[in-house]
C-alpha cells in the first residue's frame, strides 16, 4: 500500500510540476506580447494568441488576468528572447528557445546542462539548418468538414494538415504552415469563426536521428532537464 502511495505521490508531483512549467512560460510569452503591443486582446493579436494558449494548458482566468496585469506594470520584468543550438550526446541536435531577463546567466545554464549530459553548446547556424520554423494550429476537430477547411486555408498558406492527440487522448486537427504565413493563417481560421486549441511557432525537424533505446534515453534525459530549466521556453531536437 505505501508503495502505490508513494508511486502516485510522484504521478502527481511530476504533473503538478509540469503544469507549473507550463503556466510560467506562458506568463513570459503574455509578457512579451504586451510589452510589445499593449494590454488589450482586441488590439493585440499576439497577445489574444497567448490566452488560447493558456486556456488549452487549463491556466486558470484569474492567472492569465494577473500575468497580463503584471505585464503592464512598470516593473515588469523585460524578457529577451534567444536561441541556442547545440548537440545533445550522440550527434542529436538541439534548439534551446529562451525567454530571459539575464542572458548570461541563461547560457551558463544551458551550456552546464548540455555539457554535463555528454554534449556541447555550439555557434549560432550550427544546426538550424536541420529544422523549418513553421507555425502550428491546434484545432478541435467536431464540426469541422476537413476537406473544406482544408481548400480554404491552402490559399492562406497552409502546408500540411493531419490529426492527432492531446495529452489526454482527444482527438486534435494539426494544420501547419511556414512561419512567414502565421499571421495570414491565423486571420483565415478568425474569419471562419474557428478558434485554436493553441497557436504557436514550432521547428519542425527535417533530418531525423534514429538511435538505439538506450542512447535515446540519454538524449531524451539532457532535454528533460533543459526543459525544466526556468528560463527555457521549449526544446526542439532531431531525435526520430
């Protein structure tokens, strides 16, 4: 009985713990978008951008409310957004997507996680070349006639469009385009009344790396731990 307690105790520790995460890399994106455009959703879609994605990771309204209010204040922190590119162990790359308020403090943390993992930091366009920025839309799929939203949005940018699963396993419709087109993608979906589950930028690996299990869970160990650094954003990597 103490065991199961003790393995649920970490279940929900680890979920709390990810949940956490997750509302403070939102609060750093609401940040950043109302420092850049204001406080006003209506004006700012940027910024009506990060509240869908904080409704889809369950941050509660009155979070969201505080994060935009701390955003306007005059001592709000001012976040620098920057990109580090590395190898994790075993020739995988990484892209590091930071959100900070002290940049030398950021790098020295990445480059200890990275090194201390059995990889290295390494120089801006090292490994950039393996991934396309694209931007991504999740949608809930009910009511949705595919095909059509489909030939709609080819002439607004759209590039690919597939389905797949929330963490919950709810179905999801993933559309993509190249990130040039995200504003132009996202005022077609506006004007069909549709609203994302999220919208964001991701890079999308074009040259996977295939490695035994154990290997992966080593690479897999270093971008864990990236992740959970405080000023990381997302990790983005070449790992099939």
């Amino acid at each position: 009985m103490g065991r199961i307690f003790e393995v649920r105790k970490h279940t929900m520790f680890a979920r709390w713990n990810r949940m956490a995460k997750q509302f403070a890399r939102i609060a750093k994106d609401i940040t950043i978008a109302v420092k850049s455009a204001g406080a006003d959703p209506a004006s700012n879609p940027t910024l009506r951008r990060m509240i869908q994605n904080a409704r889809a990771v369950n941050m509660p309204k009155d979070k969201i409310e505080a994060a935009i209010k701390r955003a306007s204040g005059r001592d709000a922190a001012n976040y620098q957004q920057v990109l580090y590119e590395g190898y994790a162990p075993h020739g995988v790359a990484l892209l590091v997507e930071t959100a900070t308020d002290n940049p030398t403090r950021t790098v020295a943390a990445v480059r200890n996680i990275i090194t201390k993992g059995g990889g290295n930091l390494a120089t801006n366009g090292s490994v950039s070349f393996l991934f396309k920025k694209m931007g991504v839309f999740r949608l809930h799929p009910a009511g949705i006639d595919q095909d059509d939203l489909e030939l709609y949005l080819i002439d607004h940018g759209l590039e690919e469009m597939g389905e797949s699963t929330d963490e919950k396993g709810e179905p999801q419709l993933v559309i993509r385009c190249a990130f040039a087109d995200f504003g132009k993608l996202q005022e077609a979906l506006e004007a069909r009344a549709i609203t994302p589950v999220s919208a964001e930028h991701e890079y999308i690996c074009t040259v996977p790396s295939e490695l035994p299990e154990e290997q992966a869970t080593e690479v897999l160990t270093v971008i864990d731990k990236l992740e959970q650094d405080e000023d990381v954003q997302k990790v983005f990597h070449t790992l099939g």
